[in-house]
C-alpha cells in the first residue's frame, strides 16, 4: 500500500514502519494514526513477517497528538471520533511490536511507546506526558501504563507536573530494554526484531498473550491464561519439532504450525 504519513520497509522476516510526518515532529493527526495502524495491521497478517518494528526520526518518536484538531472539540465530537480509543488496536496486534525510540517520545508518541511490546531507545530519546500542561491528561493509556511500569509516585509525577524521563532514567525503572547511541538505535531495534523473528511463531505469538495478560488481570486469571497457552502450544507442529531438535541437538525448522 502507499502512504502518505507513513514510511514502510521489509527486512528479512521483521516489518518495519517508519512515522514520516518530520514537519509536525510525528504528532499524531488522524491520517497518521489511521496509516500506522494501517501499516502494522498489514505486516500482522503477512505470514512472511514474524515481528514488526515502529519508528519515527532522530528529532521524534513522536511528539504527542496534533492540538490543532482537538482545541475546539467537545466532549460528543471527541467521542464520536473515537480519537483516543483507536490505540486499543495496539493490543491486537498479534506479534511482537518494537519501538525504537530516538527524540521527543511525548504525550501519545509516548503512549504508543508504551504500548508496544519492547523499547529500544537512542541516547536522545525523552519519554513525557505533558497533557496537564494544555489543561487536560493522558487519554490513550498513559496514566494506568506509566502507573503499573513505574508506580505510582513517578507516574503522578509525570502525569501531574510534566516529568520528563531521559533514555537512561527509563532504562533505570525498567521501561526501556536497552539504550544505544542515536545512529544505531533503528538498526539494533530490528537485530532485536530478528532474533524474536526467529523463534517459533506461535509460542512467541502465545508468549506475549500470556505476558500482557500480567498487565489486565488478576495474578489467579493471568495463572490460568499462561497454563491454557502453555498447554495449547501441544497441539502445534513447532512443539514437536522444537523439542525433537532439541533432542538431536539440531536447529530447528519453525513452521508456524
């Protein structure tokens, strides 16, 4: 597909999906949120494609949604739009989800961020959720994410009084995976993207249900997803193959079945 705001490109078996609205630093106006989605649903379907990468430029991940065309909204039109719900299709993306991280990570850039399933980010990079000082709050995830990976204390304080993290202060409290200088970041997000690529897709496709399922249930219920994952994954070719290679001490050949 061709898009207007949005950059696209394969490598191997990893989908990669590059922010492209440099003019805006990457705010997220409608037409960007619907092409990345767009974009990353299409790389989810494609079975030749194993695991994604999201990006924006050295300047920006993100910096946030476009004000511009929220100011005047009332409450009606900004439910009727579905602005902040179109996030939620984040979730369903079935397969693993790296964002890689340079520049300003702000308000929704920051939310996506989070949303994603690993964070690789430049020495640049700064992750905030400045929403309090326009007079609002975090509407796509960013309050109940930051809360459940920082805290409580850390994440009223980015929430309240716009406290910014630097790529280390992340990495620190766990909200990154790793830092990299600027000019490596998009290339050490996508090795990472390949080596996932090349696990057994369906366990790797299981193993983040049964993670996230950490995030939105009870330790009882999130008990109970990680056994019914664990014991479906017995009923897939890659179970057998996977511990017959184990077994003869050879590589073993994923068929996603």
């Amino acid at each position: 597909m061709t898009y207007k705001t949005v950059l696209t490109e394969v490598r191997g078996k990893v989908g990669i999906v590059r922010l492209n609205r440099p003019e805006a630093r990457n705010a997220f106006n409608q037409l960007l949120l619907r092409e990345m989605f767009e974009a990353l649903e299409a790389f989810d379907r494609d079975d030749e494609i194993h695991a994604l990468v999201l990006t924006g430029d050295d300047k920006a991940f993100a910096a946030g949604a476009d004000i511009k065309e929220m100011a005047e909204a009332s409450p009606f039109e900004m439910i009727q739009s579905r602005r902040v719900e179109v996030f939620d299709r984040m979730r369903l993306i079935r397969k693993p989800v790296i964002a890689a991280v340079s520049g300003w990570a702000l308000g929704g850039g920051c939310e996506v961020a989070l949303s994603c399933d690993l964070i690789v980010a430049s020495e640049t990079a700064k992750f905030g959720q400045p929403e309090i000082t326009i007079g609002v709050i975090p509407g796509a995830g960013g309050t109940q994410r930051l809360a459940r990976l920082l805290g409580k204390h850390l994440a009223m304080e980015m929430v309240l009084n716009n406290r910014t993290l630097t790529s280390t202060e992340a990495q620190q409290f766990g909200m990154v995976n790793r830092v990299v200088p600027v000019e490596k970041c998009l290339d050490e997000a996508v090795t990472l993207a390949g080596e996932i690529a090349e696990r057994a897709p369906l366990a790797v496709s299981m193993g983040k249900d049964a993670v996230n399922a950490a995030f939105e249930t009870s330790l009882t219920e999130g008990l109970a997803a990680e056994r019914r994952n664990f014991h479906v994954l017995f009923a897939t070719q890659d179970q057998k193959e996977g511990m017959q290679a184990f077994a003869e001490k050879r590589k073993p050949a994923w068929k996603g079945k």
